[in-house]
C-alpha cells in the first residue's frame, strides 16, 4: 500500500491521492487501510514520501565508487525512463509532497528528512573526492535542487531535456571539485 500511495503521489499529487485510490491501485481489502495508518493520510504519505526517498538513496548510493557525478546521473536515468514511460506523469513524490505538504509538519518533515539524506549522500561523495566541507555542502543542496526543478519542467515541457542538461552540466562539475 505504501508504494502504491508513492506511485499515486507521484502522479497525482497528495490532493489527488485518496485512501480509496490507494486501495484499488494495491488491491488491499478497505478495511486495511486504517490498521496500517492509524495516523491517516498524513501518515501514508509520509511512509510513502520515505519509501520513495530510500529507494531514490538506495540508487545513488550504489553508484559510490563512481562518484557524484555518476550518483547524479543515475538518478537521472531512472527518473527519465521513468518520465517516459509514464508520458511524463509521474514525477518525483517527494518533491510533490514539498511543493503541497508543506503546511503539514509531519509531511514537511518526511519530506526534508529525504532531502537531508541525498544531500548527505552528494557531500559524502564529493568529501571523498577532495572537497571542503562548505563546498560540497552547496553543490549538494545544487544539485537537488536542480535535479527537483528539472522534474517539474520535464513534466510541463513533455521531454527529458531538463534532466539531460542537469546531468551534463552538472556531472562535470560535481567531478571536478
């Protein structure tokens, strides 16, 4: 059910992503939905917000020993294939979840928790490669926040292009340090 709720987010937002829908997309009995959220719909958002946010470090993680740039643009890759497969309507749900949740202080936290982590994740490569705390610390925040804004105009624009010049203009700098 979590990452049906993630899916859904992803395309629909948190607006359109209701316990009902969740329900028909994972194909989990009604009467399951309060057992597992208790907290209700904030709390299956935030679980869904993390599941996706774990699953996105997980992928940025295993491209460590290629360093950040590799990190970055393997987590292009998967958001791209993932653009194009969906006709451009599933996005990120983390960023959706910033962009409407963050009136909600548990879905504002959920959602900078996972932010906090692929920073974490960007500064720890880069420390690797040489770089001064500070530094790496602003070209993380960058390259997220580029990454995140590049996911919103993929969906409007209807192409990968956004994505393709993050990685490429980007990549070379989170290389060179």
């Amino acid at each position: 059910m979590v990452a049906s709720a993630a899916e859904l987010v992803r395309r629909n937002g948190i607006a359109g992503t209701g316990f009902r829908d969740v329900v028909e997309h994972s194909g989990t009995p009604r009467g399951s939905i309060s057992h597992h959220f208790p907290g209700g719909k904030r709390q299956m958002v935030s679980e869904a917000v993390r599941l996706s946010g774990a699953h996105a470090a997980t992928i940025m993680s295993h491209a460590e020993q290629d360093g950040p740039a590799a990190a970055l643009a393997e987590i292009c890759n998967v958001f791209r294939r993932s653009l194009v497969a969906t006709d451009y309507a599933a996005g990120c749900p983390v960023g959706a979840v910033a962009q409407e949740g963050w009136r909600e202080p548990e879905l504002r936290e959920a959602a900078s928790e996972v932010f906090d982590e692929w920073r974490r994740i960007l500064r720890g490569l880069m420390r690797e490669r040489g770089w001064s705390e500070e530094r790496a610390e602003d070209m993380a925040d960058l390259a997220v926040c580029a990454f995140e804004g590049a996911l919103l105009m993929c969906r409007i624009d209807r192409s990968t292009a956004p994505l393709d010049h993050v990685e490429h203009l980007l990549g070379p700098m989170l290389e060179a340090g």
